[in-house]
C-alpha cells in the first residue's frame, strides 16, 4: 500500500488540516502517517482558539520512524506552526524521501490578500524557501504573492497569473500550481506551470460564490491521494477541483449551513466510487 506522511496541524474543531487529510486520503486507500505541528482547540477563524505548539516533538517522532526504517511515497506538509518547523520539515524530505518519494506543498498561511494570525512576512519567506525543495507546490494567488514579493490582486487577468506562475518556478519547484484561480465569470479552478517541459496547464470548473474554510486542505488531501495512487498529476488536480467544488456544493445544501469548515463527509462516498 502507498504511504503518505503529512505533517501539519490538528485543529480539534472546524475541519482543516490533520482532520481533513487523514479521512481523505485513507478512503482513497492510501496509508495515511500524520505528524502534528501543533494542537489547536479550532482553527484560526474561531475566536480565543488555543495552541499548543509540537515543534518539540518533531525530532523525538521523527528519530524513532528513522529507527524503524520508514519511507513514504509523498511527504505532504500543510499548515506549519513556526519557522523553527519549516526548518525541520526541510530536513524531513531529505531523512524520509528517497528517489520516488513525491515532495507536495501547500504553503498554508494567507488566503483574500491577508496572512493568517498566526503569521508574519519573514515567514512567508521562509515558506518560499521550503517550496524550494519540493516537486509540487499548490499555493493560492494571496500565498504566491506574499512569497513573490508580487502585488495581490483581487481582479487579474490571464499575465497576471503566468507571471506569478514564472516567479513561483523561480522558487525552485519542479511543478508550480495556483489555486483559485478566477479568469472568467462564474468558473474558479487550478492554474499551473511544469517547469521542466514549460507546459502550463489548467482546470477550470464552476464557481460557487460563497467561501468555506479547510477548503484548500480538501483540494491537496485528493490531490495527494491521487497522485499517491499513481494518477497523473493533470487528472489529480481534475479530480480534486471537481470534488472540492461539489463538497462546496452539497455544503452549501445543509440547512444547518455549517460556516466554519464543508460537508467532505457527506461526499467522500463519491469520491471513491470515482476512483473506481
Ligand atoms: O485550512 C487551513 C488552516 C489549517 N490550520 C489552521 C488554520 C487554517 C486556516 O485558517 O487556521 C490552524
């Protein structure tokens, strides 16, 4: 069975990060190894959520896997607590990736044009040289910016995105992936740019105009689990927009209209079945 490590937060409450990965990519029948950055109460868009911080315990975890030997298919990091832990991370590609070993990014720390509160501009920079090392990175257009020294624009056009796309490159990354990616009315999807063959590439389905959080954790956690699976990266990507968009979708549903995280509960059944 293949194996995907995924170091980022547990947020007890709100569906992100830990909690959204572990059930997606293990229905998806990949084995699912988690390393938590830290422990929080709820995600960051909860009022008073507490934290507890995990960089203490990476190494500690981290040397006993190297004890018993393992090796993981893609290594998927998320939401990172400190710099200290990009730090950490960084060293964890090189002790646990071997050759085969898929390095996947999702640089979590802004979205709407504003870093999350837990974070600065110095650590946008140091997530733009984690982003260095790996194969894919999935950033949203206000990360790329923060980590481009770019502009945020909530309008743009089809240069704006390719310029984001050549300086993101620029980071070191063999795949560079935006997500969000708004270039006409009514569609929302992936915008991406392989920098080995310079071949951009992109998805585009319907835009729901409402916006729910955990919802970029959704798209990596498919991405991930397909890829892991061994999808193309064009067909992963197509998998995990559609299926964002239509857990976005039965959300929006549920009469109970839960603000602070999607449904993925309700269509990972769906979402196997379409693995087939
Ligand atoms: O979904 C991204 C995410 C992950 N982890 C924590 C968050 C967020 C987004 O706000 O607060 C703790």
């Amino acid at each position: 069975m293949k194996k995907v490590l995924t170091i980022q937060d547990i947020s007890c409450f709100g569906k992100c990060s830990i909690t959204v990965a572990l059930p997606i990519i293990s229905a998806m029948g990949v084995e699912t190894v988690i390393l938590p950055t830290a422990v929080l109460s709820t995600h960051t868009m909860f009022k008073d959520f507490t934290v507890k911080d995990l960089t203490d315990q990476l190494v500690p975890i981290t040397d006993h896997w190297k004890k018993e030997g393992l090796k993981f298919d893609v290594i998927y990091t998320g939401y990172l607590g400190s710099a200290e832990e990009i730090e950490i991370a960084k060293k964890i590609f090189v002790e646990f990736g071997g050759d085969d070993t898929m390095i996947f990014i999702d640089p979590v720390m802004a979205d709407n044009g504003k870093l999350y509160a837990a974070f600065d501009e110095n650590y946008a920079k140091l997530n733009a040289g984690l982003c260095g090392t790996a194969d894919i990175i999935v950033p949203n257009i206000t990360e790329a910016c923060f980590m481009t020294d770019t502009e945020y624009k909530e309008v743009y056009d089809e240069d704006y995105v390719k310029d984001l796309l050549q300086k993101l490159a620029g980071l070191g990354s063999k795949v560079v992936v935006l997500t969000g990616v708004s270039l006409s009315e009514g569609k929302t999807g992936v915008y991406g740019l392989d920098t080995r063959t310079g071949e951009y590439f992109t998805y585009q389905n319907d835009r729901v105009n409402v916006s729910y959080h955990g919802t970029g954790d959704v798209f990596s956690s498919v991405s991930v689990g397909a890829i892991a699976r061994g999808l193309s990266m064009k067909e992963a990507f197509r998998l995990a927009a559609d299926y964002t968009a239509r857990t976005i979708q039965v959300t929006e549903e549920n009469p109970e209209n839960p603000w602070y995280g999607v449904d993925f509960e309700a269509t990972i059944p769906e979402l196997v079945e379409a693995l087939g």
